[in-house]
C-alpha cells in the first residue's frame, strides 16, 4: 500500500519529545482474543489505526483501535463488525475500505465495508454463492499513483480467483486451478504500475505450487493490465518456499519468501522476479528458523547508510524460533540511538507480526505488534521505533538522487531548492505546512537527469516550520524550512 506522508497535526510543530519511551507495551486487554492485527497503510492522511480481529466466544468481529503518537496511547476499539458469526482475515485494500471472510450466511463469503467520503458505508457482499469462498489473500500495491479499482484474491472449491471491484462493479477471473498434479497454496497479488520495466506493468498472482509428491516451488503469472494472462512461471523450483509478501528492502520493494537452508528456514529477497530472479539471503539476521520477516521503510529518515548496515536504519522484525522455544526480535535504533537489541519470549506459539508507520511526532513513528498470551486470553503486544524527520547537512542522497536544504534556510521572502536526479522520472515537490496543508506545488512533471533549482516565494505566509517534500520515481525525501518575517 502506497503511504502518502502528510503532516498530522499537532498543536504546536516545534515540540521535541525528549523523553522517548521504547519499552513493551499491552495494548489490548479484557476477555477476548486480539488476533491477526494489521497497521492501517493510511495512517498518516486519515488517523493512526490498527485493525484486528476480536474473538469471543464461538464469534469474532473485525475492530479498530486509534493511536495517539504524541503520547503513545493506544484507545477506542470501534467494531467495524457485529453480531454472532465469525469475521476473520481482514484486508485492507487500496482505497481504505475492509474486506474479511463471513460465515454469517451460513457458509464462507467475502463481505466489504467501505470508506467513502470519511465515513464507513454498509457492508456489502462481494461474493455469496453456496460454495464457500475462503483463503481471502491481499494485493499488494507497487504503483505511482493507485488504482482505480480493487483487488483481493481467494479460493473457491479448486480455483484462486482474482477479484476485482469498485463502486458499481465487481468482475471475477481464474488464474490458478488446482488439479490432480498441482495445488496452490500461500498466494499473493501484487499490482504494479511503476517507473520501471521490471516487473512488468499489469498483475502478478505469487504461489506455492505443491505436487503430490511433496516437492514445491514458487510460480507465479502474470497479466498485463488490457490484456489476457500469461502461462504459468517459476521464480524458484524444487525448493520449500513459503509465506511471500511484498516489502520495502533497501528502500525500493522485493518479493521476500522463506525457505529451507542448511541453517533452518531463512528469508530471501527477489527485486525482479520478473527476468532477473536475482534471489539472494536477507543478510545479518540472528540463528535460527526465521519466520514472519516484517520490514519496512521510514520514508522521512535522510540518512544513508551504507548497503551492508542497512537493516540496521530501518524498522524490522521476525520471529526466531529453534524446536519449541519462539522469540520476537525487534531492531535496536530509535531516534537515531540504540535503545536494545531485543529479543522477547513468546508464549503464543501461533504469533503474528505486523509492522509499519503509526504518525509523527518530531519523528517519524514506527511500531511493530505481535500477539501473545496474557491472563489466560491473546491480546496485542508492541513496541514503537522513531526515525528523524529532517534533514543531514552531508546528505549524499540514494543512488544518485540528491534534494539539498533549501538555502538561505531560515528564510525570510525567498529560498532556493536544489535536487538532483539520477535519471529521467516524474518529480513531484510540494511544501506542506505543519497541518499537513498543501502549500504550493513547485514541480509536477516528467524531467531529465541532472541538477534542478526552484525558488519558492513565501506569499505572506505566517511565520513558522514547513516541509519540503519531493517524489522522485523510487525516491522520497523531506527537508524542513523555516519562514522568519
């Protein structure tokens, strides 16, 4: 899911928070189980939100609790579900809205609440037939400027179907159909309409393909948005490949999947599993089977590290495990300064991760949250990770790419934006002001490499802090501004 940045709003834009709290926090709690929680990937423009299921019971329902990053408050669930039958594997697709499986009709369907105009709609059914459709699984969303439509993918009787919808239409096409040779298990969706050439533009439906002697591989086929789909391909035979997801690694997005090594399960990444599959082992990770690898990347942090200490400047965590003994592992920076390396015992053997950004402060706020056992009940567990907002003076950009402190900065009427740009792309840059405002737009066009300035005008505005944001193909970075009268 694409996380546009805007700026929450705060009273007052020049707090710094110096007192930081970095310990393990319940955040639920009473006698229910909290499980499968997920981060809203909205949580900068509309409000920081968790989503999770809530079991009770022989029921459970699909709710949402609020976060507060100023004071690190967790509160309000609000049941975005009712009544007695069960809702599970909750998605939330590109536009906001929440897609889960009921079987509130007596067997499995797809139901749908949407988001429109900042308001929850009525639910809505997106299938209903008398075969149970389950194995709801999410797209992921690798584009640079969303989708008109939405997609989900699931399973009914032998066939994973994609599942396409939006206000008025709602479109179902086969793309793999298990038979007496193959069956598929563990897939994903991944729409893709980037700068690039590789993965292709259109939809990519990742699986594990089972025989029925045991042997796996991860396939996957492809669709290119007008046309029809293409046969089946391998990114990775005779392997016991598991659990891919589409996530943001050295700062651009990879298809990560586990498999088995000499050393127990590990996780590995593919940037193009299109042509290259350019497979290779997520490096500096702890002994161990590892499982349930959550990464992601702070999209206001300037610092670069160098490629070999990278996962040490961006939010990650996965679960270890050797025989019955599982523990959570959770990265060690927050504002820029070791706070622990932690390594956390974990009573729920069946633990899920999420992991992702939850708002700002002076900084930008990540939290990882699992699940675990607590008074005889599993309720949500986290800790919340900080990453700078603003800027290094000895910025050296990512690959080429460069957006300078604007100079004079503090400025008065006038300052000048340098950036450069590694090659040809779209470039958006917009000064937002501290309520996350749109200010002005400086650029919104397609331009060459090489070095561009901009000047902005201040326009009699009120004196105080503004951000420079600047979109550059794969690129984003911030810079603060200060306007002085």
């Amino acid at each position: 899911m694409k996380k546009i940045i805007f700026i929450i709003a705060v009273l007052n834009c020049f707090i710094f928070l110096s007192a930081q709290s970095f310990e393990i926090k319940q955040i639920t709690s009473g006698d229910f189980d909290a499980r499968n929680p997920i981060i809203s990937g909205f949580s900068f423009w509309y409000m920081p939100l968790v989503y999770f299921e809530l079991h009770s019971a022989d029921s459970s329902n699909i709710v949402m609790i609020g976060y507060e990053p100023y004071t690190d408050v967790f509160s309000g669930i609000t049941a975005l579900t009712t009544g007695n039958a069960m809702k599970i594997n909750p998605y939330e697709d590109f536009n906001h809205g929440i897609a889960y499986q009921t079987n509130e009709n007596g067997n499995w369907d797809i139901a749908f609440r949407p988001f429109e105009n900042g308001n929850w709609g009525e639910t809505k059914f997106l299938t209903n037939t008398p075969e149970d459709e389950i194995n709801l699984s999410h797209f992921y969303e690798w584009e640079a400027y969303g989708p008109l439509v939405n997609l989900i993918l699931f399973q009914r009787l032998d066939t994973i179907f994609v599942l396409e919808y939006n206000e008025s239409v709602i479109s179902e096409y086969p793309v793999l159909v298990n038979s007496s040779q193959y069956y598929y298990t563990d897939f994903i969706g991944i729409y893709c309409d980037n700068f690039f050439n590789y993965p292709r533009k259109g939809i990519h439906v990742i699986a594990v393909e089972n025989d029925m002697l045991g042997n796996k591989s991860l396939v996957y086929k492809y669709k290119p948005f007008n046309g029809q789909w293409e046969e089946k391909s391998f990114i990775k035979e005779n392997c016991e490949c598991k659990n891919p997801s589409l996530q943001f690694l050295a700062f651009t997005p990879h298809l990560i999947f586990e498999d088995s090594t000499s050393d127990g399960f590990r996780p590995f990444s593919v940037y193009d599993w299109d042509y290259v599959k350019d497979i290779q082992p997520i490096p500096d990770l702890l002994s161990g089977n590892i499982s349930d690898f959550k990464v992601d990347r702070p999209d206001l942090i300037t610092l670069n590290p160098s490629p070999d200490r990278e996962l040490e400047y961006v939010p990650h965590s996965y679960f270890v495990k050797d025989e019955d003994d599982l523990k959570i592992r959770l990265n060690k920076w927050g504002t820029g300064a070791v706070v622990g390396d932690t390594l956390i015992g974990i009573k729920a053997n069946s633990s899920r991760i999420t992991l992702g950004a939850l708002g700002l402060t002076s900084d930008e706020v990540f939290y990882t949250i699992w699940e675990d056992s607590a008074d005889g009940n599993i309720h949500l567990f986290g800790r919340r990770q900080l990453y700078p907002v603003g800027s290094v003076f000895d910025e050296t950009g990512i690959d080429g790419f460069i957006l300078e402190q604007n100079f004079p900065n503090p400025f008065n009427s006038s300052t000048t934006i340098a950036y450069n740009l590694e090659y040809d792309t779209f470039v958006s840059l917009i000064v937002y002001d501290c309520l996350g405002e749109n200010i002005k737009t400086l650029v919104n066009e397609f331009q060459e490499a090489g070095t561009h300035r901009v000047v902005f005008e201040s326009d009699n505005l009120p004196s105080g802090l503004y951000f420079l944001r600047i979109i550059a193909g794969p690129w984003k970075d911030t810079k603060k501004m200060v306007y002085l009268k």
